[in-house]
C-alpha cells in the first residue's frame, strides 16, 4: 500500500523517502519545494519594515512568489551539493535520484509554512511592521506568538533536518549518522562561502 508522503514522514521517514524515490519525479520536489518557500518568504518579510516602502498586498505576493522560486532554486543547488559531498564520504548516489529524494524532507517546512501563514492572516499589516527602534522589543507581534512561531519553527525545523540525514544516507548507500555529516559539511562550506563575501564586499566598502 502507497503511503501518503505527507503523512507518512512524520513516523516513516525513511519508508517515505524510498517510496517517494519509486514513484515521484522532478515534479514532485518542484511542488513540495515551493510550498514550503512559502512559509520561508513569510519569515523573511516578518518585522521586515517594508510596509512603509511598498503596500501591504504587494509584501505578501512578493514574499510568496520570491520564497517559493528561491526554494525550488536552492532544493536544486542543495542535491548538488549532498550528491558531491556524499561522494567524498564514500557515497555512491546520483544527483536525479538525490533531487527526488530531498523532496519529503520539505514537508516540515510546508507546516512551518502554514503556521506563518496563519499569523500573516490574523496580524495582517502588524506582521511586516519593523518593532519600535527606541524601545527593547524584538517583534512587532505579541510575544507569546512571536515564541509559538518560533519554538514550532525549531520543532519542525530539527525533524526537517532529520529526513534529510536519512533521505542523503538512502540515496548514498550509508548510514543517516553519515548523512547528517553530509548536511552538516555543506552548511559549513556554504557559512564559509558566504564569510568570505561578506568580507570582500565590506572590504571594497571600507
């Protein structure tokens, strides 16, 4: 019996990921992805200050369309990265079969999504608003919202990481302990990468 992904990848992980790299494609990572750059692009503009500067509407549509592309991008870029990466510790996957088989670990992100969502559509304009520079506060939210979303984003966030050690360790023929060093590599070489132009363009600044 099929199970439904969405499901299933709470209990099943990696019964999910091997399911979905038997019968899903491109597509299906394309989709999850975006969904899931939803929530993303929400958490990008919160308590961004970019209500003053554009209309509320705009913010929003904005954040939807530029989360959900820069998603789908980065899933792309990331089984890149996990398939050479992996190789280096002794993997023998490839880079289709790695595209299809991240797809589940976005599923996390997608009710991430929808608990930002949620928040966007009660607070509405208050959501965007940048918190008062003369005062301590950190958001313009309420503070027991501001800590739901947060506690459930690190929640959804860590079991996220988790399908992906597993979904890496499938597709590379090893252990999920090994595809956790896998994603934690990259997430260094991508820290370092971005040090490293951070630091050339302050230098070109200065």
């Amino acid at each position: 019996m099929t199970r439904n992904p969405f499901l299933s990848v709470w209990t099943q992980p990696k019964e999910t990921v091997r399911e979905v790299l038997g019968s899903k494609g491109f597509g299906f990572t394309v989709a999850v992805a975006g969904a899931a750059g939803i929530g993303a692009g929400l958490i990008n503009v919160q308590d961004s200050g970019f209500e003053q500067s554009l209309p509320v509407a705009v913010v929003f549509l904005l954040a939807v369309l530029l989360g959900a592309a820069a998603a789908i991008l980065g899933a792309f870029i990331a089984a890149g990265l996990y398939t050479m990466v992996g190789k280096w510790f002794g993997g023998t996957g490839n880079y289709r079969r790695m595209v299809v088989a991240i797809a589940p670990c976005y599923i996390p992100q997608i009710a991430i999504g929808l608990v930002y969502i949620v928040v966007a559509v009660i607070y509405g304009e208050q959501f965007i608003q940048a918190p008062d520079p003369d005062s301590l506060e950190i958001t313009s939210l309420p503070m027991s919202t501001y800590l739901i979303t947060l506690l459930l984003s690190t929640v959804f966030g860590v079991w996220g990481l988790v399908i992906t050690a597993k979904a890496i360790g499938i597709v590379h023929g090893f252990s999920s302990w090994k595809g956790l060093g896998v994603v934690l590599s990259v997430a260094a070489f991508i820290f370092v990468v971005l040090l490293i132009i951070g630091i050339i363009i302050l230098l070109s600044i200065l």
